[in-house]
C-alpha cells in the first residue's frame, strides 16, 4: 500500500539557524587563523541580544562580536523593525578556555593517534531516489526556501519577504519505495505588514504557489518535475499572519535543527549537533565520514540505499565498531555484516585520517549551516577573513568534501563490481 513521507527545512533566517551561523562563523575565523584550534561554541539569540558561550583552546584571538554581528548582517537582519539587528544587537561573550582534561584525551604525540573528542554513534545515509543521493522531501524542502531567500534577496517579484521562514514536503511513496507525486507542501514566511490580513494572506499564498513553486519547479530535473500536480494540498502561512518572527518571535539555540541538518528524517541520527564544533568533534566529523562512505557505496551502485553507522570512545582514536544496513537492496550476494567489514578495510576511521581525508582543518562551516550539511554541492571557493589589525587574508578552501565521489572506483574494485 502506497504511503506518505514528510521532511522540513528552514531558512537562514530561523532563530535556531541564525545561532548555527554564528557559531560556524566563529569556527571558520579561529581555523583560518589556527587550523589546529580546538573549539566548541554555542550561540544563544533572542529579541535584541547575543549570547556566545564555549570552550577554546587556541593561540589566536578572533573578534567575536564583529563576526556575529556581520552574520547576522548577511543573514538579512539589518532593520530595527525586526527587533534584532546586526548594527544595535548586545552581544555577549562567556567563551573561555577549554578544559586541559578534555584535551589530554584528544591531543597525542602522534596526530595519527588523535583520540576522538568525544564519545558518542554517528550516522551517514545515502540513496538513489535524487541526483545527491538525498531523500527527495528534504532536498525539495530545501530547495524551496533556498529560492525563497534569492527572492528575498532580489526584492523585485516579491518585495514584502522577510527572513524567517519555514517548509515542509510530503510525497507519497509506492510499496518498492518509490516516490509517486507530491502530496502536500507547507511554507510558513515572515513578511512586512503590508495591508489588511485577509489581503496579505491572499496575496501571499498567490504570490507563493504561482511565483516561488514554478521556479523551484523549473531547477529540477524532468523526472522530479513530473511528480507536481494540480492536487497537491498547499498550506502557505497556515496559522495566518507572519509578521513577527526571527530571534525576537522564538528564541534560537545552535544544534537544534539537527534532522534538517541531516536526512529530513529518513535513516538515522546519533543526536549531536555540528554547528560550533572543529573537527576533532566526531559528532562533526565522523558524521560527514558516514555520509562520504554511504554516498560512494550507493553510487558504486552496491546497493539503492544504506545507512552506514560509526561509534567511538571518548579519548581513543580506533572506532568501536561500523554498522551497515543496506534495506535489503543490495545487489549482490553480500550480507550487511559483510558490507562493513570491507567498508572497515577501506576507510580509516581514526579522527586524524577522516580529517586529512576530509580537509576538514579548513574554515569550511559556515556554508554547512543552513539548508544542509549533506547533498551540497562540492567546489572550490575564494574566502576573505579579517585579521585584528584589519588586513584581510585570502584562502582557497574546498567545500563539502565528503559530498565527492571519489571513492567510487575503489569500492567496485574492493567489492569485485
């Protein structure tokens, strides 16, 4: 019998997703600096305040409040209406240094015998059903608010935008897991008060369903286009009016959007966040080890899907162990257990290797904090950080290297594909 799925995302200018920048923009800056820093950071937002709060081991010194207040410039909080601004925000800082005994089980005389930074199972999940091997309902849910911003950004069709916002996608799905048709799809928009509430939300939801929809329709591959239709149920604004929100309508914490960070539900996750983390952090960094292994395996073509699984002891480099469930659609005649203990063969797990492998010691994060650690796109890109006296620097930095396909040759050729 056929069934539905759901997946949400939200938009840069979420209060839960204004913290993650913040805090990927402080690990970026402490990285350009000090690619060996140890940081861990937290961000608190709410109407008119700031508050960073964390632990540091590092031999640089970054401004802590410019860049925040700079994020959230970039973000679109730039007007006093919002009641939460870049230019008047307070922002506070309670960062301080890490505890020498969380480092002593981290750092070694051998980096190649970096213990794990902390204890924990993290998940990677792959399939077949998008071109980024990503669940459909999140990779469109993310898609529709990506587009959102632009419009935003642009303020020429619709001019009344403003930055919080959210979506949700349900598809229905065949009994092979297959996806049918588009059911339903919600956006929630801030907006300017521009007229009555009846009005505003006419032309909202108008402005939403024949404006927005058609460009996100129209970026997407022929086969995916074909699942909208006329019957899709649209709930555009559902509880009416939109026009307070961001930081002042709901408080924002970092690492509170961690299955829109992921896979929209679909596979697994080992519950800790990525935002405000160096790479030490395997709540990071296995993470995207996971979705690097499960993303080769599935397009080596071993299998439609798997959820790959590492788990780790606080303070030793070796994992305690690699899962694999594969869903039953393996094509070959291997059991899961077997799929792991060759996965366990060609990936080193030991936090070192997975940074080396990854280029994780690069200031990389900030472009990870909104619409999705995974199924983005892997490139090459030009970055500028501000020193203390003011000079910038330029770095060259790969994004989203554990979204490359560069292992694909070597698992056919360990699985004999």
């Amino acid at each position: 019998m056929p069934y539905l799925f759901t997946s949400e995302s939200v938009s840069e200018g979420h209060p839960d997703k204004v913290a993650d920048q913040i805090s990927d923009a402080l690990i970026d800056n402490f990285l350009a600096f000090d690619s060996d820093a140890k940081v861990a950071c937290e961000t608190l937002v709410t109407t008119g305040q700031v508050i960073l709060a964390g632990e540091v081991n590092s031999n640089t010194y970054i401004d802590v409040q410019k860049i925040a207040r700079d994020t959230i410039n970039k973000i679109g909080y730039t007007k006093s209406a919002y009641m939460f601004d870049g230019n008047s925000c307070g922002v506070l800082s309670a960062i301080h240094e890490q505890s020498p005994e969380i480092n002593q089980g981290v750092d070694r005389a051998s980096k190649e015998e970096q213990g794990a930074g902390d204890q924990g199972m993290m998940f990677g999940y792959a399939t077949n059903e998008t071109e980024n091997f990503m669940p459909l309902a999140l990779d469109l849910s993310h898609r529709i608010l990506k587009e959102l911003a632009e419009m935003r950004r642009e303020n020429k069709d619709i001019t009344y935008l403003r930055p919080d916002s959210k979506s949700q996608v349900t598809i229905e799905y065949s009994d092979d897991n297959v996806p049918q048709r588009i059911d339903a799809i919600v956006v929630s928009t801030q907006h300017d008060e521009f007229d009555a509430d009846e009005v505003m939300l006419a032309k909202i939801y108008k402005d939403i369903t024949e404006i927005l929809i058609p460009r996100v329709i129209a970026k997407l591959p022929e086969h995916i286009q074909g699942l909208f239709n006329d019957d899709i149920t649209y709930h555009i604004n559902p509880t009416g009016k939109f026009v307070i929100g961001g930081p002042h309508g709901d408080t924002g914490l970092t690492g509170r959007k961690i299955i829109v960070d992921t896979y929209g539900g679909k596979g697994a996750h080992g519950g800790g966040a990525f935002s405000g983390k160096d790479p030490s952090k395997v709540d990071r960094s296995a993470a995207y080890a996971t979705r690097h292994i499960a993303k080769n395996l599935v397009a080596a073509g071993l299998c439609d899907q798997v959820l790959v699984q590492v788990s780790y002891a606080i303070g030793v480099a070796k994992p305690m162990g690699i899962f694999i469930d594969t869903y039953g659609t393996c094509h070959y005649n291997l059991t899961d257990g077997e799929i792991a203990k060759t996965v366990e063969s060609v990936f080193d797990m030991r936090p070192a290797a997975i940074e080396e492998r990854l280029k994780l010691r690069q200031p990389i994060y900030s472009e990870t904090a909104a619409y999705g650690h995974m199924g983005r796109q892997n490139e090459t890109v030009n970055k500028t950080f501000e020193q203390l006296n003011g000079e910038p620097i330029s770095v060259d930095v790969e994004l989203f290297t554990w979204e490359k396909l560069d292992y694909v040759d070597t698992i056919k050729e360990a699985f004999d594909i």
